[in-house]
C-alpha cells in the first residue's frame, strides 16, 4: 500500500481547502466545534452548497450523482471537512439509505428518492431499533400486515436519531411472524407525516433533544415502498449496517479532537506548568494518538481494499469498535484536561438568562459531550456484536 499522496491527490487536497475557505457559510464557523445546537436548516445550508457544487455524494456511482472520486479523494475530503470543522452531513440519506436504493431499490423508486436525497429536499432518519431489540436487532417486533396494495404498520421505535427533522424514515418491519427471525423482516421506506406516526422526543445525558421514540398505529405503507424483496429486508439491512460502522470510525473528526485537547492542555496550568508538560497526562495523550494513528492506517488499507473493487467487509466491524473506544477516550481526556470547570455544566443559555458560563468557553461542552458519547460503543450495533462478528467471520470461531 502507497501512504504516499500523489500529484494528482496533493492537488485535489489544495482545491478542496479552497473550496471550502471560499465557500463554508461564515454563520456556520466554529458553531460545531463550539458545541452550539445546530439547527435542521444549518445542517442544510451546507448540505446545498454542497450539491450545487456536484460534491455532495462523494461514495455514490457516477450514475447515481457521485463525484467519481477515488477512495483516496473520499478520504482526503474527510480529513479537510474535519480539519475545517465543516457541519457534518447527516448520513441516513447520503450514506444509509441512498445506497440501499440505488442498489436494491426499483427504477421507480431510484428516480424518485435519489435526487431528493442529494438535494436536501428530503430528511430521512432510521427505524431499526426497538425497546428490547437493540443489537440484537433481528428481535424486532414492529409488525406489517398486507392489505391490498398497502402493508399496516404497528409498533415502536426508539433511539430515532432527528426523528424531529424527518420527512421520510426507512423502517425494519416484519412481514413474517412465523419465519425465522431474519427471514422475515421487510424494509420499507415510510412518509414521517403518514396519519398514526408520532414522535416522542427522548432528553439525553448531555441534555441534546438528539434522540427520539417513534410509535406507529396503523400506518399505512404503499406496497411499492418496499425496498427489496418481501422478508428479504436482512439483506438490506446488513449491507447498510456495513457501510454505518465504517463511517462512524471518525478518524478525521478524533484527528481534530486530539489537537484540541493538546491545545486546552497548553493552556490549562498544573501547579506551575503547562498540563501538557505533565508526564502522567502526556503519556495519555500520546497513546492516543498512537492509536488512532494505527486506526487510520486500517482505514487507509479498507480504502486500499475499495480501490481493488471490494466492498466493506468484517472490517468494517474492527473500525467501528476501535473508532467508538478513541472517541470515547478522546471526551474523557478532554473532561480531565478542564478539571473542575467541566462539573457545573448547562445546556445553553437563552434570551433573558442572566446566568454565565463557569471557565473558559472551551470547557463548557466538556461534560455533556463526555455522557453523549457513552453511546458510540452501542448504536450501529454493540462492540460486543462487533467482536462476535470479528471472531466468526476472521477468525472461523
């Protein structure tokens, strides 16, 4: 594997940190890295410059919209995104559900939903747990019951990340109660303002309205909204699950942290020194990075893989696990590098409050930041299963 950037690839990285310097909305700076609440239309904002720009589906084939780029220029628009601290691109239409579309979906349902996909116009988030059927996700019990030309839909989901935003869902129903578990599952693509949806929001550690609770009463589904096969939707849903972890490793994203922690740590002071002089702390510091340094090379060789036509693989289960613990890691790091600051912390401030921030701004996102992420070992499913997965598919266990 070449580590080396060629010409070509140098160039494409300058016209990238152009493009972004002269085209990133001023109104968008450093509110992420700032730990600001980002609204549904900050998010898009981006979102459409983005696909005015040809770029915005970098992974997708060129027939679909994609940019055509190699994984090599996927990669290094990734790290100067995260470098740049750009608003991230919600990835339930660009990166789980477009694919299944465009791979499993109709000619009809592609022309319809691929477009409004990349040009904003639809929000889509994910239906697939459930109380009780988290990563063990083929325990679903959200039923759909053919009739006529429709399926009725009952049940509950949980954990709906935006769900608030949403104007379409893709749902794991089961079409089959007497199947096995994963042979009877559908996948059905669901309008979110269809009558007998409701969206319940769910408050997070961290005090974010993220996450939310989706119940279905007799929700009506046109047939033709299924992707796929009837009590076929396991396939689907493992192959968008492949491409999930791979992208929640966050090599890029964690590169950034880490230099912010360094940066806290020049500044925050340890008896009369520096907290990066500290050797206890140091260490820590510095094993992480190491780490994430060993996780981004297996990216690069998944990258190497994609190069030579393969897709995502039990890899992919390797850089979700390793990616989740150095997040985790990285918040915790930077709890401790804030010290006591982090304790008294507030989710925002708004018009008429006449209570202040306690220390510098950059410790006021430290503690919620740290509880949010104790969900990234859990959601696109557990490190446990992950590990499962690895020992059975690597290592014929």
């Amino acid at each position: 594997m070449d580590m080396e950037f060629s010409p070509e690839d140098l160039a494409f990285q300058q016209e990238v940190r152009q493009f972004i310097a002269d085209n990133y909305p001023a109104e968008l700076r450093g509110k992420q890295d700032e730990g600001e609440e980002l609204s549904k239309e900050d998010f898009l904002l981006w979102h459409k410059i983005l696909h005015k720009k040809g770029w915005i589906a970098p992974a997708w084939p060129v027939e679909y919209g994609g940019t055509g780029w190699t994984p090599t220029q996927r990669f290094i628009w990734s790290e100067e995104t995260a470098r740049a601290d750009c608003v991230r691109l919600m990835p339930f239409g660009l990166a789980m559900v477009g694919p299944v579309i465009y791979t499993f979906g109709t000619p009809e349902q592609k022309a319809h939903f691929l477009p409004r996909i990349l040009s904003g116009e639809d929000w889509w988030c994910q239906g697939y747990s459930e109380p009780g059927s988290g990563s063990d996700l083929a325990s679903l019990r959200t039923t759909a019951v053919r009739d006529g030309d429709d399926y009725i839909v009952n049940g509950q989901k949980t954990w709906t990340t935006l769900a608030q935003h949403a104007d379409w869902g893709f749902f794991l129903v089961r079409t089959d109660k007497d199947a096995k578990q994963q042979e009877g599952i559908s996948f059905l693509l669901i309008d979110m303002k269809s009558p007998g949806i409701t969206v319940r929001p769910i408050i997070t550690l961290g005090g974010e309205h993220e996450v939310n609770e989706v119940w279905l009463e007799d929700v009506r589904v046109p047939v033709s909204q299924r992707v796929y096969e009837e009590n076929k939707g396991w396939t689907c849903a493992k192959f968008l699950l492949a491409h999930e972890r791979t992208g929640i490793a966050g090599v890029a994203a964690s590169k950034r942290g880490i230099e912010k922690v360094k940066q806290i740590a020049r500044t925050e002071v340890d008896g009369d020194k520096p907290l990066l002089a500290n050797p206890f702390f140091k260490r820590k510091v510095a094993e992480l990075e190491i780490d994430l340094t060993a996780l981004e090379f297996t990216e690069l060789r998944s990258l190497a893989g994609a190069n030579a036509g393969k897709g995502p693989g039990p890899e992919s289960s390797l850089l979700k696990i390793k990616g989740s613990e150095i997040q985790q890691r990285l918040t915790e790091l930077t709890l401790e590098a804030v010290g006591h600051y982090g304790a008294p912390y507030f989710r925002g401030f708004g018009e008429g409050d006449n209570e202040h921030p306690i220390g510098p701004d950059y410790a006021h996102r430290a503690a919620p930041t740290y509880f949010n992420m104790r969900k990234t070992t859990i959601y696109g499913g557990s490190n446990e299963i992950q590990r499962n997965i690895i020992a059975k598919m690597v290592l014929g266990l």
